[in-house]
C-alpha cells in the first residue's frame, strides 16, 4: 500500500499500525520462547514484501511468515519461495486484505499454496472504550481478582502456568531462569486472573510506542466460562489507559467465544487476515 492511500484512508492506516505491531511482537516473542531449541529470527526485505525466518523452527508458520507480498512483488514470488526452499521451509503468507488480489491468489496457487486459517484483527480506542470496560468489570463479582507478574519469582511462576496450559510442555530450570526476564518488562505484561485462591486464567499485554497488543489468553478448562477473560480484556484496556496508550490491537480466530468476548469489552472489527501455507495433500 503507498504512503498517499494510508493517510487518506483510515482503515488502511489501522491496516498498516497493526502490521507494524505485530511484527515487533513477533520479534520479541521469538527472543522470550519457551523452547529449548537453538532459534534466531531474521528479517528480511525482498521489495515491498518482509520475510521472516527462523532456521532453528523451520515448521513454525508464525515464524517463518511472508509479510506484505502483493501485485508490487508479484514477479519476485519465485525468488521469495526460492530462499525458503534453499533452506527447507514453506513459509506461510500473511495476507491483508488490501494485498490480496487474483491475480496473487493464483500466482501463490501456481506455487502449491492454499488459504488454510482466517484470523480477525480488532482494536480498542481507548478514549471510547473506558466506561465500557468499567461497566463490564464491575458485574464481574468479587470472587475473580486479577494480578500483574511483576517480580523474577512471579515470572516463574506465571511461566509454571503458562507450562501447564500447554500439554506436553517440558521447562528446565536453566531455560525458564533464562526466560523469567521477558516476563516482567514494562513493555510485557502479564497478569493472572485467579477465583478464589486458585489461578483460572493468563494473558498479556505487549507495548510498543502509543499502542498495545493483547495476546496470550488462555483460561483453565475448569474455569471456563466464569467471565475471566473478559475481566483479563477489560483490565488490560484499563492498563493500557492508565499508561496513556492510544489504541489496543488483538487477533483471534474470527465467530469464536474470544472474538465475542473482545466485541462485548469495545474492540471492533478492523480486518480478516488470510493465511496461505503450502498444500501438504
């Protein structure tokens, strides 16, 4: 998309804020991964188009991600899928809506790729959102209490949390002394919504300059349904407001209860991405 489109249109500009966003989240969610395994993103340009790479997961989609490709690039496809195929990878292509087109639809074809996964792109402004998130909060009950990680011996406990959400998931006690750092930043921060005395739900806020990212939730299979990402939403606009944020951005997977929950709390719909990965079949 050129510059003139963005600041005349305000979609395409909350289109381009949230690119921008996530890939700085992407960056750092590489550096704090819970993985034993050797890994270090690259980023690269190839035109218009930003290619991410990880070596050391190479079957990671979010890791290994074509950003931005579009008519702009349409006859550098060949060289784009040429670098990951020299090293083994069939990237995934993250396509806004603005990049999509049928002529790059069958030129992704062409190459063996499909759309696989929609996700939906939200955002709070936060001006707006404020007597909503209070409202909701408040019905929320006193049972349910939310707490910031915000000490070394909190972040490995949260990481514990975020071990058990994860079935199968195996930390040594070097690799989470290594992570704990990441989890504690101001520019990271992750809470826990607890009924009673007992953990029921995670999530995070990532900032970067004026706005904010909400991501990670997750709630305990026995405590779900007891409203408390909804209280993990709300409290993180309220966060983010205090802190002077100007907007929070979120994805989901769009018609599911967290996308419902993300409308109820003042999000709005801004995009569906599509997601094309190389057919396996």
């Amino acid at each position: 998309m050129d510059e003139l489109s963005i600041h005349k249109n305000p979609i395409l500009a909350d289109v381009k804020r949230i690119v921008t966003l996530e890939l700085e989240m992407t960056k750092f969610n590489n550096e704090r991964s819970l993985t034993a395994k050797e890994h270090h993103l690259t980023v690269s340009q190839v035109g218009s188009t930003t290619l991410l790479m990880d070596l050391g997961m190479p079957e990671s989609s979010y890791y290994n991600r074509v950003i931005g490709f579009g008519l702009s690039d349409l006859e550098r496809l060949s060289d784009i899928v040429g670098i990951y195929e020299a090293v083994n990878i069939a990237p995934c292509f993250d396509m806004t809506p603005d990049m999509q087109h049928s002529r790059v639809a069958q030129a992704l074809s062409d190459h063996g790729y499909v759309p696989q996964l929609q996700l939906a792109y939200l955002q709070a402004e936060l001006l707006n959102a404020k007597d909503q998130i209070w409202q909701v909060k408040e019905s929320l009950g006193s049972t349910l209490s939310i707490s910031r990680v915000s000490s070394q011996s909190e972040a490995k406990q949260f990481i514990d949390l975020v071990a058990r959400s994860h079935q199968g998931m195996e930390l040594t006690e070097k690799l989470i002394e290594q992570k704990s750092r990441y989890y504690y930043r101001d520019d990271f921060q992750n809470f826990v919504a607890y009924i009673g005395q007992e953990p029921a739900a995670l999530a995070s806020l990532f900032i970067h300059g004026n706005n904010g990212y909400a991501a990670n939730d997750f709630t305990f299979p026995a405590f779900r349904g007891k409203g408390c990402q909804t209280a993990l939403i709300c409290h993180r606009l309220s966060t983010a407001s205090r802190l002077g944020l100007d907007r929070v951005f979120a994805d989901v997977e769009f018609g599911t209860t967290s996308h419902a929950n993300m409308l109820k709390a003042g999000f709005q719909n801004v995009f569906i991405n599509t997601f094309w990965l190389k057919n396996k079949s």
